[in-house]
C-alpha cells in the first residue's frame, strides 16, 4: 500500500520556503518609508495653510480652502495679527475676507502694537484662551514675524497660555493659516532682521540678528519662506538651511499657499508655486573662502502638485499627469543662461527652460551693484539635469513642474572699479 506520509527532505523544504517569504517581508517592512504617523506617533493631527504673501481677495481657491478646512460655513477662525503694525485695520480686512467665503471669523486683541493693551497679560488671560480654544482655524497676518513671537512667546522662550491654545487647536485637528511673517513662523527657525538676499551669501546668517527662533509648526525637519519666486529668496534659504541642519526647505511664493495635512502631504494652490530644496547630498568645500555647496537639490513644484514629505513621492497636477517630459524630445535647444538668477521670477524661468532643453546644464549669476558690500564678489548658480530629473508640462497653460535639478553654487569676482570702452 502507498503511504501518504511526506519525505523529510520535503518537510525541510517547505519550511525552508515558508521562513524565507517570512524574512523577505519583514526585510520589506524594514526598510518601507516610513509614514507620518511612524515617525511621529503624537503629530498634530491638523492642517496648515502656509501662504507666501500677497494673498488677493479675490483668490477663492486659497480664502476657500481655508474656510473649508477649518469646517466650512460657518467655522469659527480666530485673526491674530499680532505682525501687523496697526493690528485692529489688518485683523478686520482679513475677517470680512473669511467671511465672504462663509467663515465666522472673529478678532484675537494680542499684538506689540495693539493701543491701549498689554500683549503680555493679553497672552496669558483666561478668556482669550478660552476664545481661541473654541476656533476650529487659527489665521496670522503678515508684517513682522518678529511680533508674533514677541507677543505669544514669554522672556524665557517658553509658550504663552495663548500659543499653548493654539497648539491644542492645531493638535486636536484645526488649521493653522498663516500669510507671509504668518508663513515665516511656520518653521522652527524664521528670518528675524534678514539682509538682502546677496548679502547673506556674502556675509552670511546670525542667530539673533538674520534668524531667531520659530513657532515650528511644520516641525523641527523643514524650512520654510515665502515671497519666495518674485524676491529671489531661494538663495538665501540655503546658508540658512546649513546652518540649522535642514535637509529639506520649502519656499511659496506670493498669491499662492501649500496645504500641509498630517500625513505631510504638501499640496500647491493659488497663483504660482514653491520651490523644493533637498540638501541632503550637499557638501561644501572648506577650502573656498566663501560660501560654496555643490550637490543640492532644486524642484519646482506647481500649482496641483503634490509631495510627500515623509516619502517623498510626488505627484503631478491632473493637467500634467499625462504630460511628462520625453529627455530625447526636448523641446528647446539654444543655451540658458540668466544674468540676474535673483530677479523676479528668474530660477522659475531658468528651470523651466532647462527642464526642457536640449542643453545638461543653465548658468545664472548675481552680483550687486559697485556700493553693496564686497562689490567684486558674486556667485555662480549651475543648474545641471541629472538621472533623476524629470519634468512634466501642462496641456492646459505654459507651466511646467521641474523635480531633481542639481544646483552648484560657488563666489566669482567681478573686477572692480568697472571702465567703460572709449
């Protein structure tokens, strides 16, 4: 009679198959990016709005969205504009916007400039706590950054009554908003007093003078700024950037904001776009004098695009998904070059050129004029198309979305006095 008992040899086969499959997905799961809720169990499960400044009345997209995100019709937003240098006239402009997209917004009375109060006690009386607790969304006016850390911070750096209120609201689900210095505190390090973009390549940032300290909203990971494409800012991201030990920046520019969820997902609306700055295979070389990176990162993302912070996937808008670039069929031929790489909008054409270009690399150049400090030393950006740049265009407008350029930047010299040709 046949038996049906299995051979050892079998036995020890499948076992063998069944511990290997065991490994390779635990091997998997190992080594997945890892999510938001990960990383960080105790995240904030609200939103922000991060606004690059310039935010017409007429943006519906944005005014909507914030409205909507706080609860819709009807949402209870409380109006800091603590950064406002005449906070009641600012605080009421922006409450009859929310309101004429359905919001029920009303006026928080705590700023360094509101007359005939005391931002101190302001900041740390129960009733306006207990205002703010009740808000669903939390909006902050632009001006100077530098008041609203002044009014919700105390002496000592720690959280006022206030900003702990709005920490619960941003914890327990609400949105944060904030509009240019509204933009700036997102981060945990903000510009303070800043020089000139070309300036702090020159001389470089200083902890309580260029930079101060945040209210870091966004998280300890990613840097943010705003007015970012029509001032040049991106460039002075990056000493900024290295400074503090920021792997990743994020810049938006006017009319034009970036949805960040819980899950970190970053979403573009508005105007324009941001620009991406990955500088975690950057280096510098000591040995140059002055500022130098080489091996940074440079994207633009446009409006409906979205990227994952955690991951770092990205995902084009509905009018670019079909629409990525073919390297082999570029579209353009002739050079790029830009002798103003920090002029309105300049980074923005220049990648965009590139992206889609027959050429591997575009030059741009900044230098100031012969009364800024250091009149011969300039910089040298080289945006340079690697393996993994990619680009998608849309069928809809002349826009394109550029992810993955390198960007090198290093000092040049321009003799000086300057002589014109007799």
């Amino acid at each position: 009679m046949k038996s049906n008992a299995i051979a050892p040899q079998k036995l020890y086969a499948a076992f063998a198959t069944v511990v290997l499959v065991a490994l390779a997905l635990f091997s998997s799961a190992l080594h997945a990016a890892p999510t938001a809720s990960a990383v960080n169990p105790n995240a904030p499960q609200g939103t922000l709005v991060i606004i690059g400044g310039g935010l017409r009345a007429d943006n519906a997209e944005v005014w909507q969205r914030i409205v909507d995100l706080s609860g819709g019709k009807g949402a209870r937003i409380a109006v800091l504009a603590s950064a406002s240098i005449n906070p009641e006239k600012s605080g009421a402009s922006i409450m009859a916007k929310l309101n004429q997209y359905g919001a029920d917004a009303f006026f928080v009375p705590l700023g360094v400039k509101l007359a005939n109060s005391d931002y101190r006690k302001a900041a740390e009386d129960p009733a306006i706590v207990t205002q703010i607790k009740a808000a669903t969304g939390i909006y902050f006016a632009g001006g100077d950054q530098g008041r609203i850390t002044q009014a919700l911070l105390r002496p000592d750096g720690s959280r006022t009554a206030a900003l702990e209120a709005i920490w619960s609201v941003y914890r327990n689900g609400g949105v944060i908003a904030g509009s240019s210095a509204g933009a700036a505190i997102m981060s945990t390090t903000m510009f303070y007093d800043a020089r000139p973009v070309l300036d702090m390549l020159k001389m470089g940032v200083t902890d309580g003078r260029e930079i101060a300290p945040g209210l870091g909203f966004i998280g300890s990971d990613v840097f943010v700024d705003q007015h970012l494409l029509v001032r040049g800012r991106f460039a002075r991201m990056i000493p900024v950037m290295l400074k503090k030990g920021y792997h990743i920046g994020l810049g938006i520019d006017e009319n034009s904001a970036m949805i960040v969820d819980a899950k970190r997902d970053v979403e573009v609306i508005g105007y324009s776009g941001a620009l991406l700055i990955d500088l975690s295979g950057a280096i510098t070389d000591r040995g140059i004098k002055n500022f130098n990176i080489s091996n940074a990162a440079i994207s633009y993302l446009d409006r409906g695009d979205k990227f994952n912070l955690v991951t770092r996937a990205f995902t084009p808008s509905p009018d670019k998904a079909d629409n990525k670039l073919d390297p082999n069929q570029p579209d353009m031929r002739e050079p790029v070059f830009t002798n103003d790489i920090l002029g309105n909008n300049a980074v923005l054409d220049l990648m965009g050129n590139l992206i889609d270009n027959a050429q591997q690399e575009a030059i741009g150049i900044a230098f100031g004029n012969p009364r800024d400090p250091y009149p011969d030393l300039g910089f040298e950006f080289r945006f340079s198309k690697t393996v993994n740049s990619v680009g998608y265009s849309s069928t809809e407008a002349e826009a394109y979305s550029v992810l993955k350029l390198r960007l090198d930047i290093r000092p040049i010299q321009l003799r000086q006095p300057l002589y014109r040709y007799k």
